[in-house]
C-alpha cells in the first residue's frame, strides 16, 4: 500500500488526497492553518459572511466528476445554481452591460448596448476560443503537461496559433472595434493573475468555458466546497493535522525522506512515507533551482470586507467597475510594478443571491483589486493600506449613476487584507495570488508541473502548479496528481 503525506489542505491538496485513498493509498494531510481550503476560506463579522477566496463557479461537471469517482452523488454535499447574469459590467461614462448566462439573451444584450457588428464580432471571437478548447482540452486541462501531448494531426496543423505570439488583447483587437468591449474580453486574463497585453491567446479559452458552462453559485457560499471535502476526508477516513507548518524537508539523494512540522507544541517529524505531496510550490528547498530565479510573478490582490449598510439595486452578485485606460493599469502592475492609480474594482454580493450572509437590508461587499506582487517592493503599512482604500472608494463613488457619493459613509466597516496577508496566510510567492504569472509561453512553461523534476517521490497540486488557479482547474490538478502516483495518469 502507498502511504502519502499531503501537505496543506487546501482544494486541491484535499482533492488530491481523497483521489488518494480512493485508489487505495494510506493517506495523512497536514495544514498550516486552523481550517482547510486555502485560498478558499470564510470570513465573519457583525452579522455578514463573506468568501475570501474564489467567488464564482464555472465547470460544475468538474465538481460532479469528481465526486462520482469517489461513488458520491455531488447533491448530497452541495447544492449549486445558475446565475442569471455572470457579472455586471460598468464604465464611468454610464455604460453597462449584464453578462447573461443564456447566450440568446447576451447576443440581444452586446447588440443593445455596442450595436449589431460588435455582436457578431462576440461570436466569432467565441468560436475562436473554442478552437483553443477542443485543442487543449484533452492535452492540457485533463492530463500531465508534456508538449507532446499536444504534438496530434489536428494540434500540428493548428500549432501556429499556439506559438504565434498574440496576446489577448490581440484577439480582442481581431474581433471587436469598441474599446469597451475589448477590455471586457481582456479582463478574462486577470483569472490566471497575468495582463491580456501579455498573456498568450490561448487563454482565450477563459471567456469560452465561463461563456460554454455558464455562472453557478454554490447555496451557502462557495466554502461550502471546502466544507464537503473534509466531511468526505471524515467519512473515508483522512486524518487532517491542522496548525502543522511544514517546516523542513531532508532528503537522501533524490527522494524526500522526511518533513518536519512546526506544531503549537514544537516540532513533530514524519518519515513513514514513500510519497509526498505539496499543495504549495513556495518552498525554495522543493522548489526547482531555477524557480525562485523568475521575475515575471502574477499579480496579487488588494481585498476590502465591507459590511454595507444598506442595498443597492443597481448591482447584482458580480460586478466589474473598469478604470478608464486598461493598459495602463496594466502596464502599472507589471512594468511600473506599482499600484494602479485607476484601478478596475470586482465587487462580489453573495447576499444577492443569499440573504443570510448580511443582515436584512445589507449587503456583504468583496472587492478585489489587482495589484503587483511584493516582487515590486512596495511597503504595505497601515497607513499605505488606509491610503489605497480610500482611493478604491473614491474610484466606486466616482460612477455618480451608480453611487451618491457616499460609498464610504455607507460601510459599517471595510476590513483589508493586502498582499503581505497572502504571504502570511497562505505562503504565496511575493504575495502573487497564482506564483509565476502566464504572461507569455515562456513563464507558462516554467509553472512547476505536477511531478517534481527534482525529487523522484515529489508532487505539487493547487492553482499554482498545473493545469492552473480557479476551482474547476484546482481539481483537475488533484485528478492528475493522484493518478501520476497511482500509476493510472497518462502522460501521453
């Protein structure tokens, strides 16, 4: 029998566990934290809850897969449904735009709102990210990254477009003339923490596969994910060690031999194990020699908890409040690495859909704005994090037809959590929300891949390892993972 050790009980290293013991592996997981999901995790304060992680469901066959290769129905941990509208797009001029999930109604939407050729330009840029999808899918989301995965007939005759050096934005340049509508395509790439003025077309897939399978909403809040796993690890019987730093690695030669914890009692070292499996690629001593040499991090992420005290109609679950010159924003975060003057600001409302998670007549507001990674050397303090809220503030209040001017006045409080907080809680690489960015195939191809190229018995799974962040992706990852030590992946 495998006997594996995961370490960090994030989506992906609880994936990744119980594909484990299903096949058949004495399994222990061990946790930094005081609870499990990583990067999804639930915050609470004076009568709201807010998810402070992923915030929108996509794939939802995934999830479904996923439990009925454990022989579970998905309905019997979480329930989940479709949203009306994806996310509700606003720009200071007063334009909008409701990204409906049925596609007839976002044609009618896109030709209201940018007119007729514009709409047909949507279409065709769809059907561009298709051609990405159905040319990736098997070799990239579902399996071991090798590039010859994608070496096949139809990848050969179409691999110019793989390696044809256009961005994004090149592609929202191709099949859309109004500026809005281009930097609404292009916001997809801040799914993966890179720019859509580098990030190669091939995520164009982004757009698709939201567009394809549509906006769902898991009832209770998206933690609700993090909480069916650990009852699954309760009923197959996963111990979880939470408040378990991995501290130390020792090796002999090009095994992992043994991992030391730092516990609320000292140290505790484990050795009986012939696997090891980590949910986190930010330990230099596992990482590649090369891996801390990069300088091309993905963003990171300014987040307001704001408990509003009252409802605005005009928004709804999500919205996007873009900055007036998106390329400069990203050229702010990536080339100038500073924080954006004019910044795009995501507000999530799960209590649109949930009215539980704020008191009546309330609202919960996450905002997310992007911002480069510690790599830069901006000192996050308390008065730089005062600072930079206010400025969001003043950026929601400068959408007059939205807001009175009184965003501020109408929070009971607005707590923050800065890129020095994804350092601190979830260990990440310079604060960047993803490790390494995606900006080019040259930084995609240095992600760590699932296998350790460094230790024979060494695996990496979670958003920042293949096949990439996003919850839908995070479970692949655990699927590979798992079937790479099980002996039953492909790799071919």
């Amino acid at each position: 029998m495998k006997k594996a050790v995961v370490c960090g009980a994030g989506i992906g290293g609880l994936a990744t566990a119980l594909h484990l013991k299903a096949g058949g592996a004495d399994v222990r997981v061990f946790e930094k934290n005081d609870y499990a999901g990583g990067k999804m995790g639930i915050f609470k304060k004076s009568g709201y809850r807010f998810d402070t992680g992923p915030s929108l469901l996509t794939m939802p066959h995934v999830l479904r897969d996923f439990f009925r290769s454990l022989g579970r129905n998905m309905e019997d941990y979480i329930e989940i449904e479709k949203l009306e509208i994806s996310c509700r797009y606003f720009w200071e001029d007063g334009t909008v735009l409701n990204w409906y999930s049925d596609h007839e109604r976002l044609n009618d939407e896109i030709s209201d709102v940018f007119g007729n050729d514009e709409a047909e330009g949507f279409r065709k840029a769809m059907n561009y990210g298709k051609l990405f999808y159905e040319l990736s899918n098997d070799a990239f989301l579902e399996g071991e990254f090798k590039l010859r995965n994608f070496v096949s007939a139809q990848g050969l005759k179409n691999a110019g477009k793989f390696i044809s050096g256009r961005s994004m934005n090149d592609v929202s340049n191709k099949f859309f003339r109004n500026p809005k509508l281009k930097q609404l395509w292009n916001r997809f790439a801040t799914y993966n923490g890179s720019s859509p003025y580098l990030s190669p077309q091939f995520f164009s897939i982004i757009p698709y596969t939201e567009h394809l399978y549509g906006p769902w909403y898991v009832k209770g809040g998206i933690y609700r994910i993090a909480e069916a796993l650990v009852e699954l690890c309760t009923e197959t019987g996963i111990e979880i060690s939470f408040s378990h730093r991995l501290k130390h690695s020792d090796s002999r030669g090009s095994v992992i031999s043994s991992l030391t914890f730092e516990t609320p009692g000292g140290e505790s070292t484990v050795s009986d194990f012939d696997t090891a499996v980590l949910n986190f690629t930010s330990m230099q001593e596992t990482a590649s020699d090369s891996y801390f040499k990069n300088d091309d991090w993905s963003s990171s992420g300014f987040i307001m908890f704001a408990g509003m005290k009252s409802s605005n109609e005009a928004l709804t679950h999500h919205n996007i409040f873009f900055s007036q010159n998106y390329e400069n924003e990203f050229l702010d975060i990536f080339e100038r690495q500073r924080n954006p003057a004019d910044m795009t600001v995501y507000v999530s409302i799960s209590s649109k859909s949930d009215s539980q998670h704020a008191p009546p007549g309330c609202e919960n507001w996450f905002m997310l704005v992007n911002v480069p990674s510690l790599y830069s050397g901006f000192e996050w303090n308390s008065e730089s994090t005062k600072e930079y809220s206010n400025r969001i503030f003043d950026k929601l209040n400068s959408f007059t037809y939205v807001f009175d001017n009184s965003v501020l006045n109408s929070a009971e409080f607005a707590e923050t959590f800065t890129p020095l907080d994804f350092v601190r809680v979830y260990g990440s690489e310079y604060g960047s929300i993803y490790g390494l960015s995606s900006n080019s195939l040259y930084t995609l191809m240095k992600r760590p891949k699932n296998r350790s190229a460094k230790f024979s018995n060494l695996y990496f799974c979670g958003g920042n390892s293949h096949p990439g962040g996003g919850v839908p992706l995070v479970f692949l990852s655990g699927r590979i993972t798992a079937g790479l030590i099980l002996g039953n992946q492909r790799t071919a």
